[in-house]
C-alpha cells in the first residue's frame, strides 16, 4: 500500500506537480490572512477554502475550472452565514446540515461543477461546526475566504497553469446517472447520504456534544466520488484504516508539539502534499494525511491531547458504519450495473481515439487523438474505483476477483496501446495506407461487438468478433499499435460476453 502511494507511476509528473501547486497556493492563502491581521480561526477557514478550491475543482478545461472557483463564494458564504445563525438553534442547525448534506450529493447530477459546490457547501457549514462559528466572526471569516480563493486562484490559473501545456479530455468524466427519478443514480445517493448522516449525527452526538460533527463528515466523505454499494463499503473501510493510522502517527508527531507554530507549519505543510500527492492512488493514505492535517490545527488552536484523537477514531467508525448501513439498506446502487456502464464508456473512449487517430494519419489537421487518450486515463481509474471491492484482497468471490482482475488487465492494454498509436499519430512524418484503415475497421468492429445489447441465441466468442490479427508482427508502430489493440479487445469479448462469464457484482 506504502509503494502503491509514493512509488506508483506519475506519468508528465501530474500527481507531483498538482501536490507542489497546493501547498503554494495554500501557504499564499494562510500567509495573506496573516499579513492582514486575520485571527487563527480566519486563517484556518481560509486555508480550508484554498484547500478545497485546488483540490475539488475537476473541470474539464481550465476556463471550466475558473468559472467553478468563482462560484465557491456564491454558496459557501451564505451556508456558513447559516451555519454561524443556527448555532446556538441545535435542532434547526442539525436539519439544516442534513439539509446540506442532500443538496450537495444531488448537485452531482450536474457533473464536476455541481460536484465541487456540493463539497464546498458541505465542507463550510462543517468547518462552521469545527471553529465553532458565531455570526459576530462573520465579517472577517467571509474576508479570509474570499483573500484566500484569489490567492489560491493566481497561483492555480496565473502562476501554475501547467493544465494549458497538456492535453485535455474531451468531455469530464462523469457518473453514470441511470435514467430518471428513483432510477437516477445521483437522486439515490442523495437520499442515501442524508440517511446516512441522519444515522451518524444521531449516534455521533451521543458520543460527544462537541465533536459529533465527525461522524457527519465521515459519512459524507465515504460517498464523495463513490456510486455503488461496493465503492462505498471499500471507501467506508479505508477511511477507518487510514484514521486509525493518521491518529497513532499524529501521538508521535503532532501531540508532542504543543501547537508550536513553525514546526505545525511544517508538519502541516507535509500533511497537504501528502493528500494532494495521494489522492489518485491511495484513498487510505489521503486520509492518514487528513487526520495529520486535523491533528496539526487542534494543536494550533490549543485543544489537541490523546483522548481528542482517540473521540475521532470513535466519530469516525460510526460515520462509516453509517454510511454502510446506507447504501446496504436504502436504495442500493449494484456494483454490477456501475461496472457495466463503466466498462462500457471505456470502450467506446477506445474506438474514438482509434478514429481520431485514422483521421489524423489521414491528413486531418483537427484530429486530436491526445484528447480522446487523456479521457480514457480518467475513465479507466473510475473503472479500477468500481472494481476494487471485487479484487480487494478480502473479497471471498474468487470467480468474480479473477474476472475483474482479467478485465483490468486487459483494459490497461488497451490504454497502453492507445497512448502509443495517438504518440505515433502525433508525426508529421507518419502517413496513411490501406492496411491502416484495415486495422482501425477492426478495432472499431471488436468494440461494436462488445458494447452492443446481447443477441438472442448463444453469446460470441473471442474468436468471431472480428478477423483475426496477423500473425507476423508489422513493421510500421502504428500497425504494431492497433494490432495490439485489436487483440486486446479480442480476448475481453470471453469476460464480457463469453457464454460462461461470471456476473461482477450483486
């Protein structure tokens, strides 16, 4: 798990340079709301809002992501004008968060951008809760956000545009939403999320008066950028493990500091790379770096000791079980139908790079295969997100964990074919032949095949799905490239589509 965060694979150095870009724009954030003369608690819900902005903000093109981050204050200030209002109200507070808590799962039927003013909602009238806000604070907790989202915003979009320089997928990469009403997958995990926080907030004050809002948060967490049963529960057990480690790391490292204010700095510091750095690979590992961060600011604000950190471990079981007991109970999202949608999309993402591509070597000056293959990076981590229950070491469907392993193994093929066939595509050199237009006939073929509705009568096999690939290797890479391919996806149609294939999930 260690090297699976820190040593995976970080092709144009994204993860390092999204990682470095946050702890710049974030220390900008912090260090203008000092020089302003804003408090700790200014300062800390300014950083937060930096925070979110650098890492929620997932728009497709960097014009998309700008219109995103100017909106933030357009919802998060009047939510935590709300959430100061009801402060002294508990009742109404803890139905208006709920309330929040719904509105924000829902705002992603409407993709990235509804996505990240649904977390940034979410995540203020929380911090509301954690500093413990009054409407007297108002004024300059609205001025250090505010100052901290135009420092966050000219490093992301002046300083540190590194987005302009690579190539951008073509569409974001959305959930699949499943019809209408109750049908709809966004309507559902709306209504699951606000059950779940209903469930934790109740047990969570039980636990603690003061710090219930963690199991609220737990929960929310757990179905951020999750859509089946199986997705949630994994996430639900990782954020516990990567707690439970976070709050033994901060014992040592953050407890014994006392709040002293360069070292937390560092530690801080740290702890925001880390997420940043993490996030893509390792879910456990974003969130040790999460509970290290919250470890750090409690010390900062004079109130961290072991029984405040062993109180979250608590809050946060309760938060994950809340959420468990949510997508098992009401309304379930099957892991099966979200992986076939998945699976699907990356296919059809496959043969649009293989036609942008043919269109390229033909001469086509407007072409980009670049874009379609960046699109299909994303599309195949949420494929590896909606298969992880099934190739998780602890799942006992040994049948499905060797289907779902088959097909990622396959799918990374196809990914590693189509980044080399849109490389070659890129020449100026490289030109167009019949065998060429062949090959890419196949390779659209194999997918139609794959992601049409199945026939009445006895699936097809690997073998009649398309003709054959030669059996001498071609001189030409791109040749070599759809030849590949096209054999990939000849030996996905037996988990796919072959008449003893195994259902993926439930």
């Amino acid at each position: 798990m260690l090297k699976r965060a820190f040593v995976a694979p970080d092709p144009g150095k994204a993860r390092l340079r999204f990682a470095s870009r946050a702890v710049l724009g974030i220390g900008l954030a912090v260090a203008l709301c000092a020089l302003a003369g804003h408090s700790m608690t200014a300062a800390i819900t300014g950083g937060l809002a930096a925070l979110l902005a650098l890492f929620t903000v997932t728009d497709a093109t960097v014009r998309g992501q700008a219109v995103t981050t100017a909106l933030l204050p357009a919802v998060g200030l009047p939510v935590l004008g709300l959430a100061a209002v009801l402060h002294d109200l508990p009742v109404a507070r803890d139905l208006a968060f709920l309330a929040v808590v719904g509105a924000g799962a829902y705002a992603r039927r409407w993709g990235p951008r509804g996505h990240s003013l649904g977390v940034f909602a979410f995540m203020t009238f929380f911090a509301a809760q954690f500093l413990h806000t009054v409407p007297g604070q108002l004024p300059e907790l609205y001025a250090a956000v505010t100052l901290s989202l135009a420092a966050s915003s000219a490093v992301r979009f002046g300083m540190w545009c590194y987005e302009r320089r690579r190539p951008v997928a073509t569409t974001a990469v959305a959930p699949p939403t499943g019809g209408t009403g109750l049908a709809r997958i966004t309507t559902r995990q709306a209504i699951q999320a606000t059950a779940g926080a209903g469930m934790a907030l109740v047990v969570g004050q039980a636990l603690s008066d003061q710090r219930w809002y963690w199991a609220v948060g737990a929960t929310w967490w757990v179905f951020v950028n999750t859509t089946s049963r199986g997705e949630t529960l994994i996430r639900g057990f990782r954020r516990f493990l990567g707690t439970v480690i976070g709050i033994a790391l901060g014992l040592v490292v953050a407890v014994p500091l006392h709040g002293e204010p360069v070292a937390t700095a560092v530690i801080v510091a740290v702890a925001v790379f880390g997420i940043f750095y993490s996030a893509a690979v390792s879910y456990t590992w974003m969130m040790l770096a999460v509970t290290v961060l919250a470890s750090a600011l409690y010390g900062l604000l004079g109130l961290l000791d072991p029984a405040l950190l062993a109180l979250r471990v608590t809050e946060t079981a309760v938060g994950a079980l809340g959420a468990g007991l949510a997508v098992l109970l009401v309304l379930p999202v099957t892991t099966h139908s979200v992986t076939d949608a998945w699976v699907e999309r990356a296919l059809r993402c496959v043969h649009a790079c293989t036609a942008e591509a043919a269109a390229r070597l033909a001469g086509s000056p407007t072409a980009d295969p670049a874009r379609r293959a960046a699109e299909l990076e994303q599309i195949l981590a949420r494929v590896r997100q909606s298969l992880a229950p099934l190739v998780h070491p602890l799942s006992p469907l040994r049948a499905r964990k060797g289907r779902a392993r088959h097909i990622l193994a396959l799918l990374d093929d196809c990914a590693r074919e189509v980044r080399g066939l849109a490389s070659v595509a890129a020449d100026p050199e490289a030109s167009h032949d019949a065998r060429l237009v062949a090959a890419c006939w196949r390779v659209e073929a194999a997918v139609e095949t794959l992601t049409a509705p199945p026939a009445d009568g006895p699936p097809r096999h690997a073998g009649e799905t398309a003709a054959a690939p030669r059996s001498a290797a071609p001189a030409e890479p791109v040749l070599a490239h759809l030849h590949a391919l096209e054999q990939a996806l000849l030996e996905l149609a037996g988990p796919l589509r072959g008449a003893h294939r195994v259902p993926l999930g439930a």
